[in-house]
C-alpha cells in the first residue's frame, strides 16, 4: 500500500473514467430460497468509458503469494480483469466466493487514511483468501477500518452458494455490511441502498464500531429527529441519492423483476419476489438497453462486461459455481459457462495468454495504448460490434441479438446434461486444494468451442 502505487491507481482510474461517474455499473443479488433452483445468483454489469480491455485468466494456488494472511495461505481464483482499473475487476475463488461492486459516492469529506488508504486490495484479498461470503465481510472491513478506504465510496457484493451480502465502503475507515436475506432480491445502481443497520443481529449486519456515533458526529444523524438510524440517509452522496438516472434504474431493476414500487424515493432494501427468479431473468434484466442517456437503462453504452454468477450448493464447487460471462456488451453477446472447475480461458481473451502472474505485476503499468500494442486479442471483435451496432442500429443489431439469442438457447439446452455427463464421469472430482486435470480439461473445451462457435459468426 505504497502511496506512490495508490497515486498512480487514481489517476489511471481519473484517465480511463474521465467525467462520467454517472453509470459505474449495476447489481442484482437474489437469496437462495428466492431463484428457481436454490442457488444464490449474482449480477453484475460493468461499465466504464475510456479505453477498456477485458481479460480473462485462472490463477493457481502456488504462483500467490503464500505468506499467511488472516491465518490461511492463498487460494487459487477466476479473474476477469481490466488493466490499469483499480475497482473494475471481478473475481470467483476455489472457494465458490465471488465478488464485484458498485461505486456508490458518499458524504464523506475529512477521510482518515493511513499510508494513502486502500482500493484494489480489497477485492484482491477477497479473493485470495475469503473461504465464505461472510468471511469476505470481514476482511473487508478490517483492512478499511485498519487503512481507510480511498475513494468517495462503493459497495462490495460478495456471495457463495449459501448467502451474499453487501459491504458499503465510505472514504476514510467506515462501512457497514447487511446479508441479503434468503428469500430477497437487492438490487443496487450507483448508491447506497443498506438502509438499517442493527449491530446486535451479527446474524445479518456488520459495521465498523463507530458507525452511528460518528454520524451523530458529524451531524449527519440525529436520533431524537430521524428515529432508527439509517445508512444510506446518513453516510450518502446527497446528490447521488436523488439522481433520476440512479432512481430510476433501481425501479426499473424492480420492474424488470415483476415487482412495481410505487414510492421512488422510499425503496426498500430487499424485496420478495412474486416468482422464483431464475439465471435467465437476470440476464435479461442486465441486458436491458435504452439508446442514448435514457434514464432507467439497465446496461449503457459504456457497459463492457455482463456477469451472472450462480453458486449451487447441490453440486460440486467445480460444477456447482459458474460465472456466466457475456464478453462485451450484453444486449448483442450471449453469456458463456464459465466453470470454477476450469484451468484455462482462450488465449483470445488476455494479452498474456495464460500468463497471469505477468498479468498481476502488470496491472497498473501495462494498461496504455493496449489494443495497438495486442491487436490479435478477440475482445477488440466485441467492442467493434457493438460499436457499430450502436452507431447504426436496424438490421445490424436485430441480427446480432438474433444469433446471440440462438448460441444462448443452445448453451442453456446442453447444460444440464453436459454437467451430468461431467459429474458421472470425474465422480468424485472436487477441489481439495488443487484442480482434477481431466475435469478441467474437459470444461476448459466446453467453453472454447462455444467460444469459437460465436466469434465464426462475426
């Protein structure tokens, strides 16, 4: 957490962002008992402006690392990395623990940081080293309250196949964690939406210990005037708080759900759904696209990468939790399997090949002028489609999602016996600290030939 390292994180995150921190990404998290199949499902679009360049690597337990941390050496992780972005990246490790987030600006403007704070080494250590989603909580929280958190603000969505919760990190060494409850659906556009926050419930909340008094504080909170203590009232952005583009994105997540609120400035943290969400109504709902700035767009224009995690607790990890991954945009792309019992991803899809370990000492250094510098990498063929799709809409992009749509319906009716064909011939494969080679190879090639059956097409 050198100072130097951080001032140069913040200014590639100034550089690749520039002014628009309008639409820095969109959640939707459902509770196991509230999808069809008992999973825990999380979505996740990311969006940014400047030049983005998505790769794609599985790391391995013996190239980390492995000096103890929170009692425990390093565990191996699927990466889905954006050079030079400091909050972009996402991440499942061996363990079934995934993690993404939102920037959600906050109030604070007297941050305590020590030795500049920290950013991307929050998800990073989620990754390494979380074995739950509740373990992810607390490691969070310790390194911002230990450190301070060097940003306005964000919200961390980590999950694994039993529950998710969501860490809302404020500049400086406050945050505040809620569980999602097992039958809710949260959704979170691009501010706070953690409201109660009830320290004696353990079960269901976490915060740094100062989280209310601090806020009587700074004036922020006034129990005799406000009643319960909220978090998002007392630690958000004003301004971001009441945005139309924020509001109505988070209704419209509610809709796209099939739930109507009729109160759009009092959203509920969580809400039960009517049905059973299943892995398909997310996707849909994080494809949702409005040209232009519309307000209540699900993905933008700037949205460079689609993710919907699934973690089933009926299955073998390697198996059980799969990052459905729609590389590019996700209102032309269809999301692709992307088993945690994989070892690989196409050289296509990273500058490196498979060379992470040069990827990670590589992350905020190599990040200019990367699609001169890598032409052969297959994302740019993502990112030129849906540049000219949106620059001339019709026919060009009712063909795209036409042939999206048939790869999808494709993927979605092998799966099932696909992983019963996996499960029947690598029984008893699971992960006890390394990956079962025949396994991986077999989901590595699952993967590779959808993969290259989609880029024929363009």
């Amino acid at each position: 957490m050198m100072k130097a390292l951080l001032s140069a994180i913040l200014m590639s995150c100034t550089l690749l962002c520039g002014a628009q921190d309008s639409f820095n990404c969109y959640a939707i998290i459902a509770g196991r008992d509230a999808t069809s199949d008992g999973s825990v499902i999380l979505g996740h679009n990311e969006d940014d402006t400047g030049e983005q360049m998505f790769n794609a690597y599985f790391t391995l337990p013996r190239d980390i690392d492995q000096k103890k941390q929170y009692g425990r050496k390093a565990t191996g992780y699927f990466w889905a990395e954006f050079p030079g972005m400091p909050t972009a990246d996402a991440f499942m490790n061996d363990n079934g623990v995934a993690v993404v987030s939102d920037n959600c600006k906050s109030r604070e403007d007297s941050p305590e940081l020590v030795d500049g704070g920290v950013l991307y080494e929050v998800r990073v250590n989620v990754a390494r080293y979380a074995r739950s989603a509740r373990e992810a909580v607390d490691i969070i929280g310790n390194l911002v309250s230990t450190y301070g958190y060097a940003e306005s603000g964000r919200t961390y969505i980590v999950a694994d196949s039993r529950e998710a919760w969501l860490v809302a990190v404020v500049h400086g060494r406050h945050w505040a964690a809620a569980r999602v409850p097992d039958n809710g659906v949260v959704i979170i556009p691009n501010y706070y939406v953690i409201d109660r926050v009830d320290l004696a419930d353990t079960a269901n909340y976490a915060a740094s210990d100062d989280i209310i008094s601090y806020a009587v504080e700074r004036g922020w909170y006034n129990p005799e005037k406000d009643g319960e203590f909220s978090f998002r009232n007392a630690y958000a952005n004003d301004r971001s708080r009441v945005k139309p583009f924020n509001v109505e994105r988070h209704i419209d997540g509610f809709k796209a759900l099939g739930i109507e609120t009729s109160d759009p400035f009092n959203r509920p943290f969580s809400f039960v759904p009517e049905n059973k969400i299943s892995v398909t109504d997310i996707m849909t709902a994080l494809s949702s696209h409005r040209r232009g700035y519309a307000v209540g767009s699900l993905s933008r224009n700037s949205t460079v990468l689609s993710t919907v995690f699934q973690m089933r607790p009926y299955l073998p990890k390697a198996i059980g939790c799969v990052c459905f991954l729609a590389v590019g945009h996700p209102g032309v792309e269809p999301f692709f399997p992307v088993y945690l019992g994989m070892s690989r991803m196409p050289k296509g899809l990273a500058r490196y090949g498979d060379n992470y370990v040069k990827a990670e000492k590589k992350h905020f250094t190599d990040c200019a002028g990367m699609r001169e510098r890598y032409p052969a990498c297959s994302w740019w063929k993502h990112l030129d489609r849906w540049d000219a799709i949106y620059k001339n809409p019709g026919s060009l992009e009712f063909q795209a999602t036409a042939k999206a749509a048939m790869l999808q319906d494709e993927i979605f009716s092998a799966q099932a016996a696909f992983e019963r064909e996996m499960i029947e011939k690598h029984t008893p494969s699971r992960f006890h600290g390394y990956k079962d080679f025949h396994l991986a190879d077999d989901l590595n090639r699952n993967f590779e030939e959808y993969y290259a059956k989609w880029l024929f097409n363009f």
